[in-house]
C-alpha cells in the first residue's frame, strides 16, 4: 500500500520520552516526545526533534539544558495532558498530577514517576524541515533500580511507544541474539 513520503513515520514504532524543562522564572515545562534516539556513545549525545514553536524550545534556547524523562505505558492517558498547549509558564507537569524531582546536574527538574533519567545540555541544534533537532551531552544519566538488569527490563517498566496521533505501543518483550 502507497501512502506517501509525508506519511512514512507511520511505519515506525518509536519510543515516548517527556522532555522537562524550566523558564527564566523557573518555572517546569514538560512536553513528550517520539522523535528522538541516542546519536553517540562518547561522548553521549542524546537527540530529539521539537516543534520550533513549543515551549520546550523556547526554555532550551533561554538555558540550554533538558531533562529526558523515558516513561513507561502508566503515561499513556497523560499524552492528551502532556500535549495541550497550555499558555506558557503553566507547568503540564502540574497539570498531569505528576512530581517533580529535584535534577542533580541541571535546573530543570526530573518527573519522579518516569523509570529513568537523562540530564542534558544543548550543544548543537539544527533546522531540519518543519522542525528543530536538538542535539545535547548526557550529563547524568539515572535509572530506577528496579527496572534495570545490566539492560533496561521491558517487562517490568513497560516502554510506551508512539506510532501516530492517539496510537500508542507497549508490551515489547526482550530477546537476545548473537552479534557478529
């Protein structure tokens, strides 16, 4: 079936992650996010894609520096929340019931209910079509004990995945196989 190029993210199953972040006033912003993925091991560079109109990139451009909240499936009634543009400076963090928690590296705060943490600080950014790839170093990086097993354990922390719109995935499950 031809659906067109415009279309094609569709064929993807992408990991959801919030991005925290705070104003000049200080005040926490959250917003989730399936364009995203590692892009380098050393140093660690972590990446996602932002409309250049969101909050999120108006508080990165001010400080330059994220918090990468990796969530499980328990978020997936908050997307609707999550996503609502709200007027700036009203923290969707609030607004979805979720805490905050106070980040080691950076002024933006972790969501205590994510399974784990990435602090980041900008350090390159790049307009690619109708958006901005923001690229930062992985200053801290935390995630709760009980999911992690050498590997994060999907089972325990149920990864939510974004496919298009209001369709979401979870339920991977973990296998292994051998590498050359």
């Amino acid at each position: 079936m031809k659906i067109g190029p415009q279309h094609s993210y569709k064929f993807l199953v992408r990991p959801v992650v919030v991005v925290s972040t705070i104003s000049k006033n200080g005040i926490s912003n959250a917003a989730p996010f399936s364009f995203n993925s590692p892009i380098s091991f050393s140093p660690p560079i972590f990446g996602f894609s932002c409309n250049p109109g969101h909050d999120t990139w108006r508080n990165i451009k001010e400080n330059s520096e994220f918090v990468i909240n990796v969530v499980g499936e328990d978020f997936g009634p908050l997307m609707g929340i999550l996503e609502k543009d709200f007027p700036y400076e009203v923290s969707e963090i609030e607004k979805a019931g979720l805490t905050t928690q106070k980040s080691t590296k950076i002024r933006p705060p972790r969501i205590k209910e994510a399974y784990a943490w990435l602090e980041c600080r900008m350090i390159d950014h790049r307009e690619l079509g109708d958006h901005v790839w923001i690229a930062g170093e992985v200053l801290e990086a935390e995630v709760k004990d009980e999911f992690f097993d050498d590997v994060i354990d999907l089972e325990k922390c149920r990864p939510l995945s974004h496919i298009s719109g209001k369709f979401f995935g979870i339920n991977p499950v973990r296998v292994e196989y051998e590498r050359a």
